[in-house]
C-alpha cells in the first residue's frame, strides 16, 4: 500500500495537471451547458493539451471521461447532452487523469449561479469535512481517526454522511487498498505510513444517507430526493504529516 519517493512524485505531476484541468473549469460559464459539453471538453483538454489519458473512460465499462452529479445526484452521474446545467444547481464533477502509468483522482462541486442559502451551506460543509479528513492523516493515525473527524463535522453541521461508497487506494489502478471510509471511531481501522497515497471524498446528504441506483445502472442518488455534495483529493503520507497531490491552484483550504 506505499509508495516510493520516485512514485509519489510521478503521481504528483498527475495531480498537478488534474488540478488544471478544475482550473480551466472554474473559468467557464457552466450554467447552460450541458453535462456532456463538459465531459468534452475536459476529454479535449486531458488528451489534447495536457498528453495525460482519462483513466475513468473504459473503466468498468463507463463511456464518458467524468462524473456529473447534480442536485439528488450523489456520484457517478452520467454526462448527458439533455442535462442543462441551470442557475440554482449544483454540480460535482468527478475526473480523474492518467500520466506516467499514474492516477490521480479529484472531484469538486460548482454552484451554478444564484444557488439558495441551504444549497451553499451543504456545499461548504462538505468542503470543510473533506478537510477534517484532510488534517486527521498523518503517520501513526488510523483510518479511523479520519473517518471520525468527516463524520463529527458532517453531523455538527446536521447533515449525513454517505456510507455506501469510500475513498481508497490509488496508483497505478484507480482503486487500490485500502479502502478509506468517511466515517468511524477514533484509534481504529488500518494504521497510517509514510508512502501511503488515497482519496478522500466524503459525500454528505441534507436529509438522510439512504441512496439508491436508477435504471442506469451507475447515477446514486438520495433515497429523499434531497441534495447532496462531494469534494475529493488524492493525498500522500509524509514523514510529517500530509500532502495534497491534487492541490488547485489558488485553493484556499478552510480554517482549521
């Protein structure tokens, strides 16, 4: 489950150029596009400008190079020329880039437009949850501890955290062990090290954590019908503590 020095920093570059990719994203007017414009011209961009491979295209079968989640989406929603993105929507989109034999995985979600008060304030706290996880890796902690930390702030935040899907290994596969849950107790779970690299990606519900799958066979969406929001980073153990592989440029993390 580690990573050589030599390893971590190819998959450094692949996060560097993941987080140009949500770059170029922040610059555009996504509301009116439709989610396959977007899942296009990311694919152009990974390809064309940045010689990287879309490592989620073909991945168990998916034909589309991101995610689009919108609203009751909770992942693994699938572009589509028919979904216009509207002023009040929000939107995760999950990509993920391949360089070097590498993976990097990151996902953030938009507001489109003038969004209501109780849509950014889900947003935001599901922003600062990714962020507990964040803060809670360092060597010697368990995954427990940073499970618990999402956990603690979703729920002061009166939300729910989604159990069904998890962070996890990454590398030269886009899933590896170990499995990174966004939930549970504190001194448990699998023991960090230096070396090690995964995602978090904590998916918080306003109503309940129940999901299901449609018709589709990939688009979770809440069992209520109310919204939900996910931010994810690939990030490495250190000597000292963590390091964010998928930085982009300009984030500004939450206060601690």
């Amino acid at each position: 489950m580690t990573k050589t020095p030599a390893e971590i920093e190819l998959m450094a570059e692949a996060g560097r150029l993941l987080a140009s990719v949500f770059a170029h994203l922040d610059a555009l007017p996504l509301a009116g596009m439709s989610t396959l414009e977007i899942n296009d011209r990311v694919e152009a961009l990974i390809v064309g400008k940045l010689g990287a491979r879309p490592a989620s295209k073909g991945q168990y079968g998916y034909g589309f190079v991101l995610n689009s989640s919108r609203n009751e989406v909770v992942c693994h929603g699938v572009p589509s020329r028919d979904e216009i993105l509207a002023d009040g929507d929000i939107v995760n989109l999950d990509i993920t880039l391949e360089k070097h034999g590498y993976i990097a995985d990151s996902s953030k979600t938009y507001l489109i437009g003038d969004v209501a008060p109780s849509a950014k304030r889900l947003v935001c706290t599901a922003y600062e949850a990714l962020w507990k996880g964040i803060r809670a890796v360092r060597p010697g902690a368990r995954l427990g501890d940073v499970g618990h930390a999402i956990e603690r702030h979703a729920k002061r935040g009166g939300y729910s955290v989604v159990h069904e899907y998890c962070g996890h290994g990454i590398g030269r596969e886009m899933h590896e062990d170990p499995q990174v849950l966004h939930f549970g107790k504190p001194g448990t779970g699998t023991r960090l090290r230096e070396g090690m690299v995964f995602t978090i990606e904590p998916m918080l519900n306003q109503g309940r954590r129940t999901v299901r799958t449609e018709a589709d066979g990939w688009t979770v969406v809440t069992a209520d019908g109310k919204l939900s929001a996910q931010f994810e980073h690939t990030v490495a153990v250190t000597g000292k503590g963590v390091r964010v592989l998928t930085l982009r440029p300009g984030e500004k993390p939450p206060a601690a």
